[in-house]
C-alpha cells in the first residue's frame, strides 16, 4: 500500500463537489432533481468569444505558451485593470493562470513560510482554508455577523493580526454570502493592511456581478496605500459564463508576480493559446453580454429572496452581488423526519435531496453554520419550483 502524505490525508473532499455528484447520482436514476448547489453560472459562454477560441485553434494557438501568459492577454488584461479599476500595473506585474484558483493557490505558495498565519474571513469560499494548509499555513478564521452584513470590520481585522500573519483573503462580492464593500469600507480595510504591512490576497472574480448600483471597488484603488500590499485576482469564469476555460489572473508586485509565473511553469507550463485568444477577445469585445447575465442574475436574486420569504421561520440577507443566498436555517435544525433527527444544515441538505429532490449545500464548509448556501444560477422556472419544493419538505419536519 502506499502511504499518503500528510498533507495529502488532511485535504478534505469538497462539499460543494460532493453535493453536485450526489444530485447527478439521483439524476442518471431517473429523478427529477433542482439544482441551486452548482457554482457557475448556467448560460453558454458568448458566441464572439467562442469564436475567437476557435479561430486561436485554426490559426495553431496550440503550443505551449509563455508561464505567465501570452502578451496579447496580459496587455488586454493591463488596459482592463486601468480603465475598470483605475489600477495602473506594468506587463510584469499581471501573470495568466489556470483560474482564479490557480493564481490563489500559486499567491499563498509565493508569500506563506510554514506555520504562517493567513486571515480568511468567515463565510468563506470554501478552498481558502485548504489552499492555505497546502501552502503549510495556518488558516485563522475570523467570524463575520450576519447583523454586519457579512462584512469584515476593521477594528476585527485588526485584532486577528498577530506577528506570525502574512496575509488576509478578501473575497467582494463574496461567494457565499454575497456581501461586498463600499469604495470607502474597504478603504479602511487597506488602510489596516498597510499600517500592518501584511499582504492582501483580493478576490474580485465576482465584480461584475454587483446588483447595488455601486461601482465596485478594488482595495488597491480604494487606498492607494495599500497597492504594495495587495495581489488583486480576478479571471473570466463568472463574468463571461466561462468556468471550463479556465483562465484568471493575478496583478501585483513584480517578485510575487514573476514567483507565480515560475510555480505555474512547474505545474501546468501555460493554458492553451487559443483559450487565451478567446478570453483577449472576452475582455476587449463588446460587454453587452455580460451586463444581460448580470441584469438576469438580479432578477433571479429577487425572485428567490421573494419565494424564500414566504417561508415561516427562513431569514435571509439581501446579499450584493454574485449568485448565492445564504439563509439562515437554525428553524428547522434540532427538528427529525421518520425519527431521524436533524443535527445540523449539512444533514438538513442531505433532507432536502432525498426528500425534496433539490440539492444545496450546507453552510458548514464554508464557515457558516445554521445556513444553507443556494446557488441561483438556473432558470427562474426551476427557482419557484424549487422553493416550493424546499417550502413543503421543510414543513414536514416535526
Ligand atoms: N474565487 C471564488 C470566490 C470562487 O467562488 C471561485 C469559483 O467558484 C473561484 C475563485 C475560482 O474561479 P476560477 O474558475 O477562475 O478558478
């Protein structure tokens, strides 16, 4: 038998991917499953970007390519970062990853020395924790109240610091909460970083899935300050209904830059070429598409938080942006069905599968528990039918 590592044996499975495989399990029997458990959005990648990707294969975009992408992208991906964010970065300080995923990961090997602390604030995606533990850190979770919105406050942030943190993970809009910040609350949230100088990991992924009218606001705009500190990470999954390109992107200070560039070179060389044609012409091309996605995912928002409402004992925030609801369930967590009692929301999703055939996703992996985390990327259709469906399951826990 071979032995695993240790790091290997405290990787825990993913929840959210457990739950989809249990909810594609019941499907190929035949069931008629709803899914609010998945975490992309469901429509098709647009048609002109696509086409770019297939053009990128005709013109044989299909060597390796460059460890921190080819020009033409990180070009694209500079003048985006200047005309959206008000971020100026040189060429070398933008590197192309493998997702968002890859440039997070490849940021905590960068800047984490073993047993180094990284704040991740709670609710949280839930791969912060595991990549930090990977990078042999030690995730510290720091709480968020739902009476805060979710959000971080500085004076909290400043009292999880110690002389053993490196960095902190801020994730706006936020999957699962969906909670983001104002220009001027994550100003003060830089200021923090700076006056401690440690680093800020800044998940954007989500910016152009805001639903507040506001303008999203990068932490390294917002304090100007704090841009030394800060490693801003974006990509085109969610934005651009992209999730199987797999491309993101990291922009920061040119030695942690060119570091990622150089662990990437060791995992997976590049991403294809013409996969990077495709996502130049996502960023450059015409954006209509993606503010449709956005004005439909605020409808779909609307239509859910209006059908959970109707739910006696359902409580749930307004989130910001991104496409997740996250109420709170405590109501019906102590309750039993056919003598099983119900001891927490994981256990209370696996109910709602069986027996309401909708799947979604405890709140506890991602820090929050007592909550269930609802994805509403599907159809509005499949949303009221859902939650009618969630609506009738739960009334008959006793
Ligand atoms: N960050 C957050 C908060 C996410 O929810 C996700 C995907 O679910 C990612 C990063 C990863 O995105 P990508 O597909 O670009 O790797």
């Amino acid at each position: 038998m071979i032995k695993l590592s240790q790091r290997a044996q405290q990787m825990k499975p993913s929840a959210t991917l457990g739950m989809a495989a249990k909810a594609k399990k019941l499907k190929a029997e035949g069931v008629d499953v709803i899914s609010f458990a998945v975490g992309e959005p469901d429509f098709d990648t647009p048609l002109h970007i696509r086409e770019a990707g297939k053009k990128g294969i005709d013109e044989g975009l299909t060597r390796y390519t460059p460890s921190n992408g080819i020009p033409e992208l990180r070009i694209a991906v500079r003048e985006k970062l200047k005309r959206e964010n008000n971020l100026s970065y040189s060429d070398e300080e933008i590197v192309v990853t493998c997702g968002a995923k890859q440039a997070i990961y490849n940021a905590l090997q960068v800047i984490v020395d073993p047993g180094d602390e990284v704040i991740v604030p709670a609710p949280y995606w839930v791969s912060y924790p595991d990549q930090v533990l990977l990078a042999a850190g030690r995730p510290v979770i720091l709480a968020t109240s739902e009476a805060d919105s979710f959000r971080v406050k500085p004076d909290k942030l400043a009292g999880a610091i110690t002389p053993r943190t490196r960095a902190v993970i801020l994730n706006y809009p936020s999957n699962p909460t969906g909670s983001s910040y104002s220009a001027e609350e994550i100003r003060q949230l830089g200021e923090v970083i700076a006056d401690r100088k440690i680093a800020v990991i800044s998940d954007e992924v989500y910016e152009k899935l805001l639903y507040t009218g506001e303008r999203h606001t990068s932490i390294a705009e917002a304090c100007p300050r704090c841009k030394e500190y800060t490693i801003v990470v974006n990509g085109v999954s969610k934005s651009y209904a992209m999730t199987g390109w797999r491309m993101g992107y990291a922009a920061g200070p040119r030695d942690v830059i060119s570091k990622i560039a150089e662990i990437t070179g060791q995992q997976n060389t590049g991403i294809p070429g013409f996969v990077q044609k495709a996502c130049v012409e996502a960023i450059r091309g015409p954006q209509d598409e993606v503010e449709r996605m956005r004005q439909e995912f605020k409808a779909r928002r609307d239509l859910m938080l209006e059908a959970l409402a109707s739910i006696r004992g359902m409580r749930c925030h307004v989130p910001d942006g991104a496409f997740y609801l996250l109420p709170g369930v405590e109501a019906w967590i102590g309750k039993s069905w056919n003598g099983n009692r119900i001891p927490d929301a994981d256990t209370l999703a696996e109910y709602l599968l069986e027996e309401a055939h909708v799947a979604t996703v405890g709140g506890d992996p991602f820090g929050a528990p007592g909550f269930l985390r609802l994805s509403y990327a599907t159809s509005r259709q499949k949303i009221e039918e859902g939650v009618a469906r969630l609506s009738k399951a739960l009334s008959r826990l006793a």
